[in-house]
C-alpha cells in the first residue's frame, strides 16, 4: 500500500475495527502497544476514538494483526451493540473472556462477509418470527410459543429433518467454528441486519448440536430486545423452547411407550426424533408423561450405564451449514472467487476460509440450497 493510501485509511478510520481485529487474533491492548512500541493508554485511546493511530502506525497494525488495512477504513455501519454481553453466551464461568471477545469478533467479520455476498446474491428472507417472552413466562406458555413457530413455518408435529438447514432457511447465518476446547458450546447475535448463530465444531454429537441450534433459535425468538450473556432465566427459557419445538408435546404424547420404561422402544423415539435419549427424558417429565422419581431414576441408571458420555443409538455427525458456501459456489460460477470476496469485505482470506469450506460477474445471483 502505498503512503498515500495509508493516509487516506488514516483519515476515516473505525477505532470499532481496531477492537475487533485484535480480539480475534486475542491480543491484547498492553501485548499490541508493545508490538507497535506505543503506550497501552495509545491503543486504548484509538480504540475509544479519541485519536487516531499515524499512517506508518496503521501500516504496522494491520501487519501485526494481520490484516489488510483497508478494513481498518470506516464504512459509516457501526455494528450494533457489539461486545460480549449482548449476545447470547451461555455460561460466563467456563470461557475465558479472551475467547468470548474471539468468537464476537468472528461474527463481526460474518456480518462484513455477509454483506459484500448479499450485494451479489440472493438471499432467504429473515423470517424468524418474534414472540417476546418476559420474566414470568412459564414452560406451558413456552412451549405455545415454539407451537406458534412451527405453525408459522408449517412444520406441523413432525420431526424436523435438519435444525440447521431451518434456520437458514428462515434468513439466519450459522457457521461451526472451533469453540469447545474455549469452553463455549454454542452462542448467537443478532447482528446489524440478519441474526448469526455460531455452533461449534469439535463435538461429532448431531443430537447435541441439533438442540443448541434450536436453543438460539428460542434466544432469536423470544430475547431480541433483551440479549444478555449468561443470564439464567433467558438460558432456561431457550433451553424449554428447544425442547417444546425439537418434541412436540402432542405427538410425543402420543408415541411414548406406555408402562415401565422400554428404553428399545425410547431408542426408537431417539432415531426418529434425532435427539438424545437424556432430551427426551428431561421433555417426557416437563410434560409430565413421567414423573419426577421416574426421571431421576432413569439418569441414574444412563450414568451407571455410562451414556451420559456416549449414549447408545449414534445419529451420524452433525449437521452442516450450507447456505453461505453454496451461495460462494454460485458467486464463482459467476466469476466471483473466495479470494475477491476477501478483497471486498477486506478481511483476511484464511478467514473467509475458514467459514466457507468449499470456494465459492458483479451480476446479481439467486441461491438455491
């Protein structure tokens, strides 16, 4: 980049962008003043915008975090509400803050990626419907909300073939990206124009992952005006949501195997539901087809069985995202690559990469998945 180029960067530059590119590369502000041999209070002051950083400073910033410098340019969108507490983590006890900043940092380059594709091509229609739930809401009214969800997309009370490909379906972004080793199982934002739900990838548990889907699914629907990370009362509500909207209440009714428990016939209920043998317990007592003692008796016996670390009955791995790399696909059968992709939303490549497994005319496409 040439000097000129650099000032011009300088001029507009985003202090948001500095912040979000040096918690993805988890650095932090006293670590990145040493790099560049500047004071903490120097990064912190940029990163407030109380000054801005010289062209040959921000030349070594954007070789230090590796990125190109460009992206350090305002685009007059600020992101909304972007920091860890409004967003939906689920625990704040097992992940380190670092790693938090990291995957939020992750979902703003999404958002940037998303945009530069959704100027070129075509998109589903964010149709994520919106039923507020406040405080008290209680598991019956819960479990009406997510009927309404299923009424509204007609999904009627049948098992749902793939929770992942739903939601994108209905206009959310979901990426796996590697997070349990940070001690982060899943967690979603709703972003400046479409919600982004991230998944982890290192699990190979579809059951889990279908109910973490359907869990900031329940986030999406029911917190929009009141995102906030870790808050047990949202996570308990979200955890009832995917239950209620994974099982429906009357057709499980329906096919639970009278009598004592039969766990042959609950592996059965298992593979035709595509969710844990412990998920179908825990909804089996939400909706009282057994008791609380039946319950705790048959995680018990699933503990002494050992299938509270791998239960019988594998389901195959979880399922994938596919809306954003076949949407690449079809962007490059227009002569649009990864790499140009990259240039445009100026983010580094091997991070595009890394959200879009398979690479992807300025022309307008439509997408078809």
């Amino acid at each position: 980049m040439s000097p000129s180029d650099a000032r011009s960067v300088a001029s507009i530059f985003d202090p948001q962008r500095l912040r979000i590119a040096r918690q993805l590369r988890k650095i932090t502000r006293t670590r990145l003043a040493q790099e560049l041999d500047v004071s903490a209070a120097a990064v912190g002051q940029w990163e407030a915008g109380a000054t801005r950083p010289k062209p040959q400073t921000l030349v070594q910033i954007a070789r230090t975090l590796r990125f190109p410098i460009e992206y350090f340019a305002a685009s007059g969108r600020p992101l909304p509400d972007f920091d860890t507490e409004s967003s939906f983590f689920r625990s704040l006890r097992k992940s380190s803050q670092i790693d938090r900043e990291a995957a939020m940092a992750h979902a703003a380059l999404l958002a940037d990626l998303t945009e530069v594709i959704e100027q070129r091509a075509r998109l589903p229609v964010l149709d994520i419907p919106e039923h507020l739930a406040d405080e008290s809401c209680s598991g019956p009214q819960i479990d009406e909300i997510a009927r309404r969800v299923r009424a509204s997309w007609d999904l009627k009370d049948e098992p749902i073939g793939d929770m992942v490909r739903l939601l994108e379906v209905h206009g959310a972004i979901v990426v796996r990206l590697e997070l349990a080793d940070q001690g982060i199982d899943a967690f979603s934002w709703l972003g400046p124009d479409r919600p982004f739900v991230i998944l982890d990838t290192g699990k190979g548990n579809r059951a889990r992952s279908r109910f973490d889907a359907a869990h900031e699914l329940g986030h999406l629907v029911m917190h929009r005006e009141r995102a906030r990370a870790a808050d047990r009362d949202l996570e308990k509500q979200a955890h009832r949501f995917a239950s209620a909207f994974l099982l429906p209440a009357r057709q499980l009714e329906a096919e639970w195997p009278t009598g004592r428990l039969n766990w042959r016939e609950l592996l059965k209920l298992k593979q035709r539901w595509q969710v844990s043998l412990a998920a179908l317990l825990y909804r089996a007592r939400d909706i009282e087809l057994i008791s609380p003692a039946t319950y705790e008796s048959a995680v018990k016996y699933m503990s002494r069985a050992g299938w509270r670390k791998l239960e019988p009955g594998d389901l195959g791995p979880p399922e994938r995202p596919r809306l954003l790399r076949r949407a690449v696909q079809a962007l490059e059968a227009n002569d649009i690559s990864m790499d140009s992709l990259a240039d445009l939303a100026h983010i580094p490549v091997q991070e595009v990469r890394t959200y879009l497994t398979v690479p992807g005319s300025s022309a307008r496409v439509s997408v078809e998945f």
